[in-house]
C-alpha cells in the first residue's frame, strides 16, 4: 500500500506545473487582471517549489518522512482551496504560486525517500519508481488535456477542487503509511544554508526563465555566484564539524554527478519536446487544448509502458544500461518527429516519434531514479532527495524556456531548430549516460 499515495501525489503535483497554461486566458478574463498577471502566478510556483525543494528535504531528517509528507499534502491542499476561491490575483498567487509551491517542495522528496528506503533491492526500488515516475509523466502529459477538459465544462476553479479531491483522497492513504524505522538522528537545521541554497535556485530559474533576454545574464550570473558561495559555505561548515544542509560528498561520486545530468537533460528534452509540439500544433495546424493534448497521448502511453515495465528491465538490464537506451529511443523518437511532422501532414505522422520519445524517457526517469537514490545510504536521502528533485524542476524550467527562446529567435524554420536544439542537448545526455562507470 506504499506505491497509491506516492503515486498520486507526484501526479497532482506535476498536473498542477502544466494544467495552468491552458486555462491563462480564462483566469484572467474572470479575475480582471491580465495574461502577464496569471502567467506570473505560474512562474512564482515554480520559483516557489525550485528554490525549497532541498530544505524541504532536509526537513524529512527531522520531522520524519511520513509526517512531512502528510504536512506538504496539507499544505498544498490548503493552497488549492484558496486559489479555487480566488477573487483576484493576489489570493491566486498566495494560494497557487505560494501554498502550493510550498506545499509541493516539502511532499515530493518524501515520496523518492520512502521509495527507496523501504526497497528491498533494485528490482523492487524500479518497479515502485516506475509507477510513480510514470504518474508525474502522466500528470505533466496530460495536465493540460484535463484541464483543457475540466475548464470547458466545469470552469477554472474546477481544477483547483479537483486537486484539492485528490489531495484528500491521498492523506486518508498516506495515513496508513509506516514511517521508516531508521530515522536520521536529528541535529540542528542548518537555516543559513537553505537561505543561500533557496536565493542561488531562485535566481537561476528567474534567469532561465528570462533566456532570450539580456536579463538572463544578469540573474544567472548572480545565481551561480550564490550556488557557489553555497558550496563553499557547505565545505567549510563540513569541515568545521557541524551538518551542512547538504553534504558536499554527494558531489565527489561520479555515478551520482552523472545520474543527476542524465536527470537535468530528460525533464530539459521531455518538457521542451512538449512545449515545441504543442505551440506547433496549435499555431500551424490550429488545434485547441484538448486537440493539443490528445495528440499528445502516444508520448504518453510510451511512458507508462516504459514505466509499467520498469521492474522487469531491471532485472535483466544494469541501470546504467537503461538509460543509454533509453537516451538512444528519445534521439530516435525526435528525429522521426523532425522528419516526417509537418503542418499539412496526418495525425499518424506524430505517432511513431511521439510513441519512442515518451518510451524512452520512461525508461530513462525511472532508472536514473533508481541509480542516483540507490547510490546514497539511507541516512542521506534527505540530502540526495532534493538535490535530485532540483535538478530535474530545474530541467524542466530549462527546456521550457530554451525551446521558447529558440521559438521567437528563429525566424521560418523554428520549430525545427527548436526540436533539433532538443536533439543535441539528448545527444549530450547520451554522452553524460556513456561515461557512467560500471556497477561494481
């Protein structure tokens, strides 16, 4: 009974990062406010989630992984509730882009924690992983398919209740839940850290999210600067006997610095593929949100089928075996799109390239997963937990707005250069994926 809860609350979670860009329009007609003002409700959620997702994790070391899991759920919920309330856009923002940001960091790294603390062996950890991989797939694949749906028929604020439904149905789960008998000795929260560690996340993905622009020097500079100071601030806090929020040998591994590229490149490649397509299909074919988002389901059945036989790659293929072929089928899934999509052509024409790219990144999210979470004792998953989940937000956060600044840079041809840019930062991942060192 571990896997249900876990599994639906990575899927709330990531429909609620997509579901929102379908219903912009809507929101801000009914709330009389701009398309810039409930688009800034959407990037503050994910800032909001990026930037505290590591101490969120670091939090399970002392409240327990159960409990905070049960405090993110409540949290979140809370945040749905309001925003589903909403009258304007200050009270969208603090329930969404706040309460729910909030809420997201502190409940997803339990979900990666418990998983593979209470696997017993890697077949296991994958099979579980793959499930709840393949439900935050699904929820970011089909978020805007069902909102598209929810806020036809039923409005907006519809959404926002039904996760509020979700999340409800999720802690009356998660109540049965046995929290973990080895519980990292709890010591004293390292607030400084997560400070400079939230501040340097902050301004990268504020930089990201201005690529195309001269400001995007200008915050990505300063949140690498911080990032830096943050490592420093780590080592030397190591060095001087005190627990750093997170701990610097993490990084020393080179199967975990790899794992987590791998990471970083399949959200980049699956949420910028995603944004591509659907711009695509809704500015040269004319297609609406739920056209959009159905023509985007043989991606997504090729991620729960990669994720619904995660358990049995597993078993028969090393970790690092997966994620080169799973890296080799997304490549292959991209090309098939740049070559045979065009705007006149037939629905089929997707189809192919769609169905091997969702493929291939389901096998790859879920033994990356599995590869870097397995690396790390159990007393560590605190830290490893929400560096894993940044890097691949951040991934996201990137692939979004690489593919959108290729998109409005280009001029004619810019889908496909967009989808080609695509293509080179998985062939990259390939590489990062060559170099990982055999199991020992």
């Amino acid at each position: 009974m571990i896997v249900p809860p876990l599994a639906l609350a990575q899927f709330v979670a990531s429909y609620a990062a997509t579901t929102m860009t379908v219903a912009v329009s809507v929101i801000a007609a009914d709330l009389g406010t701009t398309v810039l003002g409930v688009q800034t409700a959407i990037t503050l959620f994910t800032l909001t989630m990026a930037s505290l997702m590591v101490p969120g994790s670091k939090l399970t070391d002392f409240l327990g992984r159960k409990r905070c899991f049960l405090l993110g759920l409540v949290v979140y919920g809370g945040g749905a509730l309001l925003a589903s309330a909403a009258q304007g856009t200050g009270t969208l923002i603090l329930g969404y882009s706040l309460l729910q940001g909030i809420g997201s960091a502190l409940m997803i790294p339990p979900i990666y924690i418990l998983v593979t603390v209470t696997g017993s062996d890697v077949a296991t950890r994958a099979r579980r992983f793959g499930v709840v991989s393949g439900a935050g797939a699904l929820g970011a694949a089909a978020g805007p398919l069902i909102g598209g749906l929810v806020t036809t028929w039923l409005g907006w604020r519809a959404s926002f209740l039904l996760q509020v439904l979700i999340v409800g149905l999720v802690v009356v789960l998660a109540l049965r839940l046995v929290e973990p008998p080895e519980v990292p000795a709890r010591t004293r929260f390292d607030v400084f850290g997560a400070g400079l560690s939230a501040a340097g996340l902050f301004f990268v993905v504020v930089g990201v999210l201005q690529m195309g622009t001269a400001l995007f020097w200008v915050f990505a500079a300063v949140g690498v600067a911080i990032l830096f100071a943050f490592a420093a601030y780590i080592r030397a806090r190591e060095r001087a006997g005190r627990e750093p929020l997170v701990s610097p040998g993490l990084f020393r591994d080179r199967t975990t610095r790899l794992g987590l590229v791998t990471q970083h490149v399949q959200w980049l490649v699956l949420q910028g593929a995603f944004f591509v397509i659907a711009v695509f299909l809704q500015q040269a074919r004319g297609y609406d949100a739920i056209e959009t988002g159905l023509m985007l389901t043989p991606a997504t059945v090729g991620i729960l089928a990669a994720s619904g036989a995660a358990g049995r790659m597993a078993r028969r293929h090393s970790q690092r075996r997966l994620i080169r072929g799973g890296f080799v089928l997304a490549i292959a899934g991209l090309v098939l799109v740049l070559l045979l999509v065009r705007a006149d052509s037939g629905v089929a024409s997707a189809v192919p390239g769609l169905f091997l790219l969702g493929a291939g990144v389901g096998i790859m999210l879920t033994a990356s997963v599995n590869l870097v979470q397995s690396r790390s004792p159990d007393a560590a998953q605190g830290d490893i937990s929400g560096v894993s989940r940044s890097v691949s937000n951040l991934g996201s956060s990137v692939g979004t707005a690489l593919a959108g600044s290729v998109l409005a840079g280009a001029a004619g041809h810019g889908f496909a250069l967009a989808l080609a840019t695509l293509t080179l930062v998985a062939v990259v991942g390939l590489i990062a994926a060559l170099l990982l060192p055999r199991p020992r």
